[in-house]
C-alpha cells in the first residue's frame, strides 16, 4: 500500500470515528441512566484505570 493512500485512509478512520463518537454521545444523551452521578463516577475510574493500563503496554513495547 502507498504512503499516500495509508494516510488518506488514516484521516478518513479519524474524521468518521468522530462521527460514530459524537452519534453515541447523542444516544447516551437521550437514556436516563447515563446521565446519572454514579455512572459518571463510574465512567471515570474505568477511564482512567483503562489509560493507565494502556500507557503502561505501550511504553513497556519500546
């Protein structure tokens, strides 16, 4: 595959993950549950325990 076509296809991956995220976003919007206090406290230490562990195999592969 070309340079070139590898990076238009990248930009294309990320201008429509966008567009999948932000349509979730709306989705999530719409469902009481998930604008709740315990699901953003939630959310947030699966965030960052999902960060971490990701930072942790991504600097360790080096």
């Amino acid at each position: 595959m070309k340079k070139l076509e590898k990076v238009f296809l990248e930009i294309i991956l990320i201008l429509f993950s966008v567009l999948i995220f932000r349509s979730l976003w709306n989705l999530m919007d719409l469902v009481a549950f998930f604008n709740t206090t315990g699901f953003h406290l939630v959310a947030l230490v699966l965030g960052i325990i999902l960060s971490i562990f990701a930072f942790r195999k991504l600097l360790s592969a080096r």
